[in-house]
C-alpha cells in the first residue's frame, strides 16, 4: 500500500514538473519570437510612437 502511494506522489510531482517546463519552454518560444519581430521591424515596436508636438511646453526662464 505504502509503495502505492510512493508512486501516486511520484506521479504527480513529474507531472508538475512537465507543466513548470512547458510553461518554460513556452516563454522561451515567445520571447524568441518577440526578438525576431523586434530585428525585422527595426527594433521600435517596443517604443511606441514619438510625441512630435514642439509648442506643447513653454520654455523656463
């Protein structure tokens, strides 16, 4: 009975581990991906857009 209950344990602990992995290897892929976009696009689609209203602040004294 003991060893049973070794081997759901031991079960359940591959089975977290095969999902922490996954979870892994799913972000790896997504940065992956994210660096790829960011080179073919000249690396400006993590900035946003430049605000190009000059007139918006006074200058201080």
């Amino acid at each position: 009975m003991f060893s049973h209950e070794l081997q759901q344990a031991r079960h359940a602990d591959l089975l977290r581990e095969a999902d922490a992995q996954r979870l892994v290897n799913v972000a790896r892929a997504a940065r992956k991906a994210r660096r790829s976009l960011d080179r073919r696009s000249g690396g400006h689609t993590s900035e946003g857009q430049v605000n190009t209203e000059h007139g918006r602040f006074v200058r201080a004294a």
